[in-house]
C-alpha cells in the first residue's frame, strides 16, 4: 500500500470511527433525559447492536492492517534481493559467460560442466524470458520471469517453478504480493491497484 492510499484508509476509519461514537453518544443522552421504560430499552438495544458492529469493524480493520505491514515487512527483503540481483545480473558483468541453445530458445550467462549454474538469462522463443538464478541447470533461487504479455514475476525459483516470496506485477497496473508454491499462488495476497486500492485475495 502506497503511503497515500495507506493514510486514506486509516483517515476513512477514523471518520467511520467517530461517527459511529457520535451515534452512541446521542442515543445515550436520549435515555438519560427519557422516562418512557420501553423507550430506554428499544435504545438499548441499538446501542449494543451498534457497539457489536462497531467492534467487528474494528477488529476487521486492525486484522487488514496486520496482514498488511507482515507481508511489507517480508516483502521489502524479497526486493532489496532483487534489486541488488537486477545490479548484478547485467549480461556485461557476468563471468565466463557462454551461449547454449535451448529446445526453446537460448541461454547466456555462466556455465560450469555444460550446465547453466550461476548467473544467466533465458530467451525463449514465444517472447517470455527468464533472467536470475541457475543450480543444476535449473532455475533455481531469485529470479525475475518476464512473460511477453507484460506481466512479470519477480521473486524464489525452486526447480524451474515460482516457490517463495515474490511480487507480481501485472500488465494493467496492478501487482500482487505473496508465497507461492510448485509454481502457484497459495494463502493470503495482497493486492495492491494502480489507483491505490488494497485488497486481500485468498488462493
């Protein structure tokens, strides 16, 4: 959540928050100046219900905002990762780099015993490519998967698949932060819209 859109959120609570204590205050000063017993009781009773309703905003509220600052927390680690990954992963720097034709299209980066292992680059010949880490001919690590559509991911590798904490950043503006596992999404994501909206998405 961007700091406006986090301020936002907050300030919106904050109103719904006072409007709501200004209800109970109200309806509190009609009981203390009403003498009717029935009337006492009927605000009463909106009196709890609004408390109760109250209370589950609130607690719904401070859940999002938790869940929130946890995933930025872990997530700001997984990009200074990949920050400092795009530093190192510009092709001129790469050491003994080679080029090895693949059945899909071609790598470039290091080589060790013919297999890619280290730093590297995949071409693929329907556009996409893959620039991050190799072990054992796989990718495997921190890894940025750029699809030829203009989505991209970037965060863990595990056996060619996306596994670990990543971000995704969709072609329309939006992106998306979470774990991923064998390749897919799984668990709670934030969701983060190009117009500053928040939203928690399950998987």
């Amino acid at each position: 959540m961007n700091q406006n859109a986090f301020s936002l959120n907050n300030q919106i609570y904050a109103n719904n928050n006072n409007i709501l204590l200004g209800i109970i205050n109200e309806l509190q000063q009609i009981i203390n100046y009403s003498k009717e017993d029935l009337t006492i009781k009927k605000i009463s009773d909106i009196i709890i219900k609004i408390n109760f309703f109250f209370n589950e905003y609130k607690k719904d509220h401070e859940s999002i905002m938790n869940q929130f600052a946890l995933q930025q927390n872990q997530l700001a680690s997984v990009q200074n990762q990949l920050n400092q990954l795009n530093k190192n992963l510009k092709i001129n720097n790469i050491n003994n780099q080679q080029e090895l034709k693949l059945e899909n299209g071609r790598y470039v980066g290091q080589v060790i015993n013919g297999l890619r292992e280290g730093k590297g680059i995949e071409y693929y010949n329907d556009g996409d490519r893959y620039e991050g880490d190799f072990r054992n001919n796989k990718r495997e690590g921190k890894g940025i998967y750029y699809h030829h559509n203009g989505d991209r991911y970037e965060g863990d590798f595990r056996n060619n698949q996306p596994e670990g904490k990543a971000i995704y950043y969709f072609n329309n503006g939006n992106r998306e932060m979470g774990d991923y596992y064998n390749g897919k999404p799984k668990g709670k994501f934030v969701m983060l819209t190009r117009n500053g909206e928040v939203k928690i998405n399950n998987y």
